[in-house]
C-alpha cells in the first residue's frame, strides 16, 4: 500500500486517505483507490501548489475542483456515461467517484487488436461509438480538454460482450460553446489517437465522419479542427 508520502508531495488532506491506495500522482491531483460507503471508490484530490500564494492557491484549486464536477454532472444529465460523483468535499477539493469496475480502456482494447492481428474494421463500430458521445458532449457545451483514448473506458459485460463506453478524467474540462474550443479538443484527441495507435488514420476519419453525422454543430467544429491542424504544420514547418 502506497503512502503519500512515499509518492511524494504534501501528505493526503483527508484521514481517509492515509489508508487509500494511490493509483496515480500528477502534478496538481492524486487519485485514490478506496472505498465509500460500501462502493469502490475513485477519489481525486487536488493538493496546494506551494509556489502560489495560498489565497489565490486555495480561489483556483476549489474553480477548479468545481469544474470538474460540473462538466461530469452536466454529461450525465445529458446521457453521456462518466462516474457517478458520490460526493464531493471543498475543504480538501477532494471528489469521490464511482470506480468504473471491471473494465478497459479503449487505448488498452485498441492497442490489443492491433497486436493480435484484427482487422480495423472490427474496430469501426467503436469508433462510431467515440464520435457519438464526443458530438453529444460538445453539443452539451462541455469541452473535455485532454480527450486520449486514455480517458475513455470500456465496460466489459458478464456476457464477454463489450458495454458502455464510459469518459473519465474532466480535470481540465469547462464548459464553452465556441467551435474553436471542440475544433482544439479534436486536434488533441487526433494528436494523441494517431500517436497512439499507429496506422489508424482511417479510424481516426470515421470517428469524425460518425461526430459529423450525429451533430448538427459540427460543420464549424471541423471546420476550426482544419484551422488548427494548418496553424500546427506551419507550426512545425517553421520549426
Ligand atoms: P485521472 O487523473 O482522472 O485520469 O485518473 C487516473 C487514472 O485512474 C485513469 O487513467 C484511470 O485508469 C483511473 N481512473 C480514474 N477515474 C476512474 C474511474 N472513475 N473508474 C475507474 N478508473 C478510474
């Protein structure tokens, strides 16, 4: 069991914590593994930065919490699978989140058919999937801000059949509804799927062909995504 100590930074807000499991340290959060009443429980815990002047440290850390939850909140009122929020504390900035048990993420899952030999198109209907719930998203306003097929998990059924694909991680997310905001939160996601996964163009573009059709916004979304894509090649041309 990992201490937060030994994970190093200021030790954990809450009591609780002292007994968690730390499953991940970043930069601005540590995320726990423990359980809630009785749940298992993902509890994210964003700590002070010491280089920031305590008031102003404690004004951002809470913003920042809260918009966390909101975007989760508003997914879900939408239909769009993220955890349950159990419970959320502002003295610690502490949220607890339903843990999404017996799953995969679509990194991991794509990552395995394309070492076991599959051919892309079984992963076609996945990436219709993908579109879908990232145009119903942006169409509720919310842009995720670090979209990776890292932070989107699969649910395995009882059955062996693959179930709900199901979003996590909106600790950068905010809510806007600028095609601007969605066009960059595409590029980040195609940044980061093609990186990922070699030789999925062709996915990537049936991912967006399935956002297209499920959104009526989405013209100025691909639209800015084109822009953006241009600015980072003269980006990268320039060197
Ligand atoms: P995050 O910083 O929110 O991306 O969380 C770090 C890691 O914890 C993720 O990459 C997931 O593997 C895992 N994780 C986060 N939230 C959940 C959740 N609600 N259920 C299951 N695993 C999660």
């Amino acid at each position: 069991m990992a201490s937060m100590e030994a994970a190093g930074g200021s030790p954990a807000a809450l009591p609780c914590l002292h007994s968690a499991r730390i499953i991940k340290q970043g930069a601005e959060a540590r995320v726990y593994r423990s359980r809630f009443l009785g749940r298992s429980t993902i509890i994210k815990e964003r700590f002070p930065k010491r280089y920031r002047h305590p008031t102003l440290d404690e004004k951002l850390t809470r913003r920042r919490t809260a918009q966390e939850v909101r975007s989760i909140l508003r997914c879900r009122k939408a239909g769009i699978n993220t955890p349950v929020v159990f419970f959320v504390d502002y003295t610690t900035n502490c949220i607890f989140l339903e843990e999404i048990t017996n799953s995969i993420t679509v990194r991991e899952h794509v990552a395995s058919a394309q070492a076991s030999g599959q051919s892309v198109e079984s992963l076609h209907s996945l990436a219709d999937r993908i579109g879908q719930i990232l145009a119903k998203m942006h169409d509720e306003d919310v842009v995720h801000g670090d979209l990776t097929t890292s932070n989107m998990l699969l649910v395995n059924e009882d059955d062996g059949k693959q179930g709900k694909l199901v979003l996590i991680d909106f600790g950068l997310s905010y809510i806007s509804a600028l095609p601007e905001d969605k066009g960059v939160d595409m590029y980040v996601l195609e940044k980061a799927f093609l990186s990922t996964h070699p030789n999925t163009e062709v996915l990537f573009e049936r991912l967006l062909k399935s956002y297209t059709a499920a959104s009526k916004k989405a013209p100025a979304v691909i639209k800015k995504l084109d822009e953006v894509r241009l600015r980072g090649r003269k980006r990268s041309m320039v060197g």
